[in-house]
C-alpha cells in the first residue's frame, strides 16, 4: 500500500453532486476499464454523465464538471452512499487522476471509502445539512468561495471566519498525514503473524493443509 | 458471556489488536480474478514483493472471459486478451492456484470458492470483488477488498481491519408459494434501504433461512452488499456441512470429524447481544420486481411505480424521479404491463444449480415471446455440466435461451456484449444506470420471475404465463 500520499491541507474548488447512492459505475463504468494499469483514468470519469457519448467524447454541457466554473473542481460534495457498488478501485484511481483531493458525504460505500485513504485522497462523512450549507455557499461564487480542509486540525473553512470540525478515525488520519507503507508496517510484524499460524495450525490444521490437486 | 457469530469468527482471526475498532486479522484465504486481481498481482510485481503464502491463494477467470460457445482467449471486450494473459503469467509467476479458462473447476469466483471447499465455514477470506460476501453463507468471515488491499492481503497473509458492528436480521413466518431467497433479500433491502448494513456485518437468520438450501442462502448474502454492508453470514448448520463435505477442497477422515464439531460452534449464542436487530415477516414478501435504478427501488410484480412524491424523505423523492426518467416509466404504471426486449439468468447472485432448476421448470414445454433475447449463463463450468446431465440445457435451448459457458456475462457491460438501450428483466444484483450496457434499463428479479417475463415478454409472475 505504497500508494498513499501525504495530504495536510487542502483549498480548492468544490463541486456540489449531490443525488444519493452514486455508484462505482457511474463514477467509472467497466467499459473504461482498458488496461491493467491504475495510471489514465481521469478522462474516463463519469464519462456516462460528463460526455454524450462514450465514443465521440463530446462534453454534455449539463454535466457538472463540464461547466467553466467547476471544471478545475478538487473537492466533491456528494449525497448519502457515495461510492457504493463494485469494489473496482479504478473509480478512485479515475477521480484523483482528474485531481479531486477530497470528498465530502453523509455516508460512502465501505469498500471505496477504504480505497480513498490507500489511495490519498480524504474522504470525509459529514451530515447531509452541513453539506447542503457549504453547497448554497460554493455555488453562489464557485471560483471564489473555496473550501479549505485542514486535515491535522479536523476543520473545513468556508465564509470569512466559519469553519466546521469533521471526525475521522485516527489510523485513517496517520494513513493520509504520513503516507505509510502498510504492507511494510504489516511485515515487520511476521513473527508475530508467524506465532499465530502455528497455534491457528494446531488447533484448525485443515486451512493449512488440504488436498493439493 | 454469549458471543456472536460475528465475535467468533472476529476473534478466530485477530492476531493484534490495533487500537481503536481495529485488527490486524489473518486471512486463510485470497481470491483473484482477472479484472480486478491482474492488477493487484502487477503491483506486486512491480514492488518486488512476493505472494506470502501462495498455495492459500487463487484466481480465476470470469470478468472479462467470453461465455460465448467455442470461447478461448480472445474477448469481445476491448483489451479483454491483456487482462486475460496478463493474470494467467502474474498467476503462473506468484505460484498461486489458477483456474484457467479451460479448467474444468473455471467459474465465477465465489460460486468456485464455495463449490470446490477452498473456503469453508470458519474461515476468513478476501477477494478484490464486492461480491466477496456471497461466501458468508458458509459461515465464514468474508468480504470485499480494493485491489491495494488484496495486494497488502497477498503480501502478508493479513489484512488491517476496522470491527464492523453486528446485525442480526430475523427472517420469521414463512413464504408464500413463488416467494423465492432473491425475493427475500430485495424485500429486506427495500425496507431498510440500501445505506441500512453500513458499518454492520449482518447476520441473517430465522426459521426461513435455516429452510433455504445454500443456494438460496448464497443468493441472500450475494446482496448483503447492496444494504452497504460490510458482510452477510449465516451460521452453518447441517445443510452447510453437507454441502462442503467431499468437496475437492475439504478436510477428509478424522480431520473432517475435527473440523466438522469445529463448524458445530460457528453460531450465535443464546443471548448474545446485537448492535442492532431487524424482523421480517416472510408472509408479506411476494415475488418482487425494482422500477428503478438501485436494488431498494423494488415493487410487488402485481404493483405499480410508485409517486415520487409518495417518499417522505426529499432525497428519495429526487432519487425515484431521477430513475424513473431513465427507467422511461410513469408513476402509476403497472409493472405486469412493461414490455421487455431482454431476459438474463446469470450471475453470482442466481446462476446456481436450483437457479436454473427453477427457471427450467417453468420453461419446459414454454416459449420465450418473439421479441425477447434470453441467456442464461450458468455459474461456474461444474454447475454447467451438471445441468446438462440433468438435461436443464435442452430446456432452456427448446424455449428460446441461449446457453452459455461460465462467467459473469451481461451481469455487467464491459464494453463488449451489451444490453445498451434495451429493457431487461435481470437475475442480477445492480440496476445501476448503464450497468448493462449504455442507456441499459434493468429489472431486477429471481430466476423464476425472469423465466415467466420472458416468455410472456413482459414483467410476470409464474402464474401469469
């Protein structure tokens, strides 16, 4: 899990999508799925919603993102389950390669809210009311009214002198602000996962030693 | 004191305990398959690292494989050859265990994990698929990984967890006749909503799910995901021995003995304390049918689609208007009048052997409607052979439905085979916009309900044709 990256603090422009349940789908269908590689996938981005057809790649001007004032959008304010769906983690690697840094929503689906984190971008659950306040505001002026997110305070500044606190678990935390390598924080605990096979073996030997066809 | 089976199978596992709701927790075994494992393999790779403990490990293939007769390498979808010769040499590299395209135990992977016993009640396991909890029905402690946490699985044999809260779902009375497992899942998760499992491994329970053969209970933990939960179980109990006993996998002898009065204890104490508990009458699930664009979006075949305005909550309002415009349907419209252009049997929520014994028992003797294309695509390569012993194939073939090799098919559009523009009645798990295909309108339904809709060639009950 070398993928994550440090991220402290954060201003940028925000983009309100705010429908609940949007899935790993939508975010990034299968079709876009082309090469083995985790590298590209930002012009496949919603590409359902974001184009009138896959092919032509012509922008639809309704979509969101397509719009002159959201188009350098890094921060999504979204509905109830973003996320939810496949466990595809291209819809993560598609939305930071488009340069989205931070995500706000009243809840995500669990797998993709896992792979934001391995992957650096913050993904915090926020009341669908608090969102719903900083949209009215962003989208007033949406260049100018930029959000800051302050990740080693736990605050988001929006109005002059306003600024909400979020809750995040701590490892999650330490994950973004250190950008740990979890596999080698996991290896160095070998003899430890080693004493717990050799006990688990004695007592469940079948998981360890079964018909090799 | 009284443990959950949450508990059991949590503490079975747990090597360190990381601080806050997190573990470090052993996983017995990892599950790959070629659209999502290529690329977690490659990383490793490209790391230098090695798998930790490559015989616990397998893969696959049925993402992107074609199911269309006389297949081989070559794939409708576009680029589909590099994922598939991409994950046979990282496979063939890591020395894990892989069911190529013509193995004969090739199938979708939680269909194949299950019906080989390489996971088996107790067991934690792990896949980079959703889908993952399928494999609950076991009674065992699995779930659905990003492909940099099945890199981090493969590399230390472990995974850092977070301890989701318990839920115990109580199935009570029982169903009426047509009433099948795929139409208790929908019904559950239409009445608590699709965010109602997050945070929660669920643990699905009652009478009526103790009369549900595995198949049936494979089906209701495939779709623990689509509540947002972290997992679904159910407690083994002697169908589950049977069903892996003799398995290619599983313990033989007297560690078949051990391991079975190991299983015995794999359930839910008498008074064991849940974070939350919900009920569901059986008597008032009837064979069910979704209007909409997620599973929670779900109506009774003989109702109507409903007022948008109907919800209480604004947001559900602005969700049903949203996918109704792109289900092209009206409120108030009743479902037995939608016409369909497209009927799929398939997939890791309903393409196992009684799947198909069901739907052909209703297809014998039956026609499918002119305008309608049918497939039916069975689970895994053993599933297909064994319903051609039973003869299920020429069934479905004399009806009108194509018969497929193994794989997940038109479950989902990868960018080849497509449902795109048309509506189909669907034995899948997600009626996501363009899941099947681009502008793709998809019902969901059991096995049962697609078989009558298909020969009617609207949305039917078994009763209706």
């Amino acid at each position: 899990m070398t993928n994550a990256r440090k991220q402290v603090f954060h201003r940028g422009i925000a983009a309100p999508l705010l429908q609940p349940n949007i899935d790993t789908d939508a975010i990034i269908p299968s079709r876009e799925i082309r090469r083995v590689s985790k590298e590209g996938l930002g012009d496949a981005l919603f590409s359902g919603w974001r184009y009138r057809s896959a092919e032509s790649r012509e922008p639809e001007p309704g979509f969101i993102l397509n719009q002159a004032q959201y188009r350098e959008a890094s921060i999504l304010l979204a509905g109830d389950n973003f996320g939810c769906g496949s466990s595809r983690e291209h819809a993560v690697w598609a939305l930071k390669d488009f340069g989205v840094k931070v995500i706000l929503a009243p809840s995500f689906g669990g797998i993709f809210f896992n792979n934001c984190a391995l992957n650096g971008i913050l993904a915090i659950e926020l009341e669908e009311e608090a969102i719903a306040r900083l949209a009215r505001w962003v989208q007033a002026d949406p260049g100018g009214n930029r959000l800051e997110i302050d990740l080693a305070a736990q605050r988001i500044r929006w109005r002059e002198g306003k600024e909400m606190r979020f809750d995040i678990e701590p490892a999650r935390r330490s994950l973004l602000l250190e950008g740990l390598d979890s596999i080698a924080a996991t290896l160095r605990r070998e003899s430890a996962i080693r004493v717990f096979e050799e006990q688990d073996r004695q007592s469940r030997p079948w998981v360890y030693e079964f018909p090799d066809r | 004191m009284p443990a959950t089976l949450l508990e059991k199978l949590w503490n079975l596992h747990e090597i360190a305990d990381l601080g806050g709701r997190d573990s470090l927790i052993h996983i017995d075994r990892i599950f790959l398959h070629e659209r999502t494992g290529s690329i977690a393999l490659r990383g490793l790779e490209q790391e230098g690292r090695n798998v930790r403990a490559p015989r616990r490990a397998f893969c696959t293939m049925d993402h992107i494989v074609d199911t269309r007769p006389g297949r081989g390498d070559i794939s409708l979808v576009p680029h589909g050859r590099e994922f598939i010769e991409a994950t046979r040499h990282s496979a063939r590299n890591a020395g894990i265990h892989l069911f190529d395209i013509d193995d004969s135990r090739q199938g979708i992977v939680h269909v194949v994990a299950a019906e080989n016993g390489i996971v088996l009640p107790g067991m934690s396991a792990v896949c980079p698929d959703s889908h993952t909890c399928t494999l609950g029905a076991l009674g065992a402690l699995a779930w659905g990984i990003g492909s940099t946490e099945a890199e981090h699985a493969l590399a230390t044999s472990c995974l850092r967890a977070s301890r989701p809260r318990s839920m115990r779902v109580n199935f009570v009375g029982t169903t009426t006749p047509g009433v099948t497992a795929k139409d208790m899942i929908l019904h559950l998760i239409a009445g608590f909503g699709s965010r109602a499992g997050r945070g929660f491994a669920v643990e699905f329970a009652g009478p009526a799910i103790y009369d549900l053969n595995m198949d049936g209970r494979f089906t209701i933990c495939n779709m623990a995901v689509e509540m947002g939960a972290f997992t679904g179980m159910i407690a083994p109990d002697e169908h589950t021995i049977a069903y892996v006993r003799d398995a290619p996998y599983a313990p033989r002898g007297p560690l078949a003995e051990q391991a079975e009065a190991h299983w015995r204890e794999l359930h839910s104490d008498e008074g064991a304390e849940f974070d939350r508990e919900l009920e569901v009458d059986c008597a008032r699930i009837a064979p069910s049918v979704t209007w909409g664009t997620n599973p929670e979006q779900l109506v009774g075949i003989n109702g109507v689609v409903p007022e948008p305005g109907a919800f209480d909550d604004p947001q559900q309002s602005l969700a049903a208007r949203q996918a109704q415009a792109y289900m092209d349907l009206e409120p108030g419209t009743s479902m037995r009048s939608v016409r369909i252009d497209a009927a799929f049997i398939g997939s890791c929520t309903n393409n196992r052997l009684d799947d198909l014994r069901d739907a052909a028992n209703h297809l014998r003797g039956r026609k499918v409607a002119s305008w309608v294309q049918a497939l039916c695509v069975p689970g895994s390569s053993a599933i297909k052979r064994q319903a051609e012993a039973e003869g299920l194939d020429e069934i479905f073939q004399a009806a009108g439905f194509e018969w497929r090799e193994a794989g997940c098919s038109l479950c989902f559009h990868a960018g080849g085979e497509s449902f795109g523009g048309r509506r189909v009645i669907s034995s899948t798990n997600r009626n996501f916009q363009g899941r099947q295909g681009p502008g793709a309108r998809t019902h969901l339904a059991s096995p049962l309900t697609v078989a009558a809709s298909a020969c009617r060639g609207y949305i039917s009950t078994a009763e209706d044709s």
